[in-house]
C-alpha cells in the first residue's frame, strides 16, 4: 500500500472511533432527556411503572440515533481532523505532497458506511422498536389518541372496489371494536360497529351506500352482517350477508395512521403501492423513503464539511471561529431539512426535491470549502 493510502486508512480510523464515541454519547444524552421527559409523563399514571418508562425509553434509542446520526458524523469528524491538525500530521502529510482529496478518501467512505448501514440495518430495528414504544406510549401514557381520537371516534377507510364499477372506490366508516387478540375462527380479529360504506364511480358519482351493524375484516374480504342496501331507488334492501373483496389487513390500517418512522426501509415501497391504491395520501410516506435512501449522502456531506471547517492550520489563527462555523453550518443543514420537509409534505415542492435537497446543498458548500481549503 502506497503513502497516501495508509495515510487514508489512517485517518479514516480516527474518524470512524471518534464518530462513533461522538454517536454514543449525543444518543445517551437525548435518550436521558426522553427518559426524564417519560418519567414526568408517567407519574400520574399508576399503571405505568418504572420498568415500563425504562422499556419505552430502550426501544426509542434506535431511532434516536438514526436522528443524531448526521450530527454524530460531523461534530466527530470535526473533532477528529482538529486533533490531526493540531499535532501536525496532516500539516506534514500535506506538505509531502499528499493532496487533502487523498487522505478524505477513506473518512468519506467510513461515513457513506455509517449511512448505508443506518438505511438498510438500522432503519428496519428502528422501526419495529419505535412502533412497539409508541403503541405502549398510547396505552399506558397518554389519555385518549390513537387512530380514531378525531371524527367521533370513527374510522375512515377507502380502498378499491371493482364490484358495480371497474374502477371503483369504497368508502368505510365505522367504529373499532378493541382488539384484545386474534379471534378465533377470524383471520385478523378486526371489527367495525356502525358501518357504513359508500360505494363510488370512478369520478365520485355514488353508486351505493350500504348500512351494516358489523363488518368484520377477514383474509382479503370485508363480511358484512344484516347489511342494509340503498341504490339508486333510495329503498332499502336487507341483505343477511355481504362480502366486499379488500386489499387492507388489520396492520396496514393501523399503519396508515402511524408515523412512517414506524416503517421499515425494505417494506416502505410496497406499503406505498397498497396505500396509493387504497386512496391513502403516501407523501409523508414517499419523502421519508426518499430521504433514508438520501442518508449516506448526506454522511457523506457531513464528513467533507468536517474537514473543510477543522483543517486549518492552528498557527494562523481562527481555529475555533472556523469550528464554530463549521457547527452552525450543521444545524443550518438541519433547518433546511425540516423546512424542505414540510413544503414536501405540503406539496409545495416535489417529494425528491424535498428529501435530497439539503444533502446537495450541503455536499456542494462542503466542496466549495474543501476547494478554497486546498487550491486556494
């Protein structure tokens, strides 16, 4: 292995301890922060014991480090390349003739690392833990919520229905029966009380309304019992049994409603499909996909402003300005990605715009820096 390669391997063992330790400690702290905040939420609940604010707290650090990741990455690499700089090993790497883009190599690949594995490892934990948290959170924590906390405590569904119109819709309503289990002899134990479903042309026109006491969700199918049918006459027709054909389960209902952090990276695109077709809005959904995909170049990002705000020479003064600017120019990144966010979710700007946009602006300022730092 040549100079410049060892110098990169090097140095990208540096940046990976000390963004890793940087990692550890910013998750530690926010994760003491939420745990403190659960402890003051659960003590006027009872039944909310200390084991089961430590159990909540445990299942949200995933997720917690996903969010601190980018953080993680540049203030570790800040610290990293200022600790090279100050003892004078990049200086002389440099003035050897080894060109910065040579040794930042290995420290860039480190952080695209950092990012792919967050995307396709940690999201799909994150995932599964933060919805386990969130549903305990709703149960023992907070009064009332949930998916049916609006409309009267009534559920909203649409999906597809090809039965009096190719291209159909369905529109339910109806109020949700707890779910203590599975029910025996049922395929998801999902229940509606009070439904009543509106059946649509394409264009919106109504075609039907029917009017059941309960609708049961079973394997691919909706089971209506002692249904009441009103078509075009306005009279009703009584019906002991109905069956409307569904691609919704128990789990992407209450999906739908939750947070799409609660969804994993390899199931996101699927679950966008099922829930476009069943007339659910999938933007947020949509943007958090583009954005997990959008990580590791946004790690990357992070660990180039790294070096471009923390490698200049300590003899010529301004090194802690230039460190200062280098972690603003970080929160600055993560206000341009919450406001790109919201105009994503608005629909202001398009959903791939949103979520890579601060990865490209920061990726260029990173450069530019790196440029001004190296060729002057």
């Amino acid at each position: 292995m040549n100079i410049a390669g060892t110098l990169s391997l090097y140095v990208a063992r540096r940046f990976a301890g000390m963004a890793f330790a940087m990692l550890a400690a910013l998750t530690g702290l926010v994760a003491l922060f939420d745990f403190i905040e659960l402890l003051r939420r659960s003590a006027t609940r009872p039944d909310a014991s200390f084991a089961l604010v430590t159990a909540i707290a445990a299942m949200r650090l995933p997720f917690v480090a996903m969010q601190i990741l980018p953080f993680a990455l540049l203030l570790g690499g800040i610290v990293a390349f200022w600790r090279l700089t100050r003892s004078s090993e990049l200086i002389v790497a440099r003035a050897a003739g080894i060109s910065a883009w040579g040794f930042l190599a290995g420290p860039v690949l480190v952080a695209i690392a950092f990012g792919i594995a967050a995307t396709t490892l940690v999201s799909p934990l994150s995932s599964v833990l933060l919805a386990r948290a969130e549903r305990l959170d709703a149960a023992y924590l907070r009064s009332g919520g949930g998916m049916t906390a609006l409309a009267g405590g009534k559920l909203w569904l649409r999906q597809a229905d090809a039965g009096l119109d190719p291209h159909g819709v369905a529109i339910l309503s109806g109020r949700p029966a707890p779910r203590p289990g599975r029910q025996a002899g049922t395929a998801s134990g999902f229940v509606l009380n009070d439904v009543s479903v509106w059946r649509l042309s394409p264009g919106d026109q109504p075609l039907e309304r029917i009017e059941a006491p309960v609708a049961r969700l079973y394997g691919g199918r909706w089971e209506l019992e002692d249904a009441t049918v009103f078509g075009a006459t306005r009279t009703g027709v009584a019906q002991a049994r109905i069956v409307l054909p569904t691609d919704l389960t128990p789990d992407r209902i209450e999906e739908s409603f939750a947070t799409p952090d609660t969804l994993s990276f390899w199931t996101l695109p699927a679950f966008i499909g099922v829930l476009e077709a069943a007339g659910f809005s999938a933007v947020r959904h949509r943007l958090h996909f583009q954005s997990l995909l959008a990580l590791p170049l946004l790690a990357a990002c992070m660990a180039l402003l790294a070096a471009g705000f923390s490698m200049r020479s300590t003899r010529r003064g301004g090194v802690a300005q230039m460190i200062a600017a280098g972690v603003a120019a970080g929160f600055a990144l993560f206000v341009l990605d919450k406001v790109s966010d919201e105009l994503g979710e608005a629909g202001t700007l398009p959903v791939v715009l949103a979520a890579w946009a601060p990865s490209v602006a920061g990726l260029l300022l990173a450069l530019t820096l790196l440029l001004h730092l190296e060729d002057g």
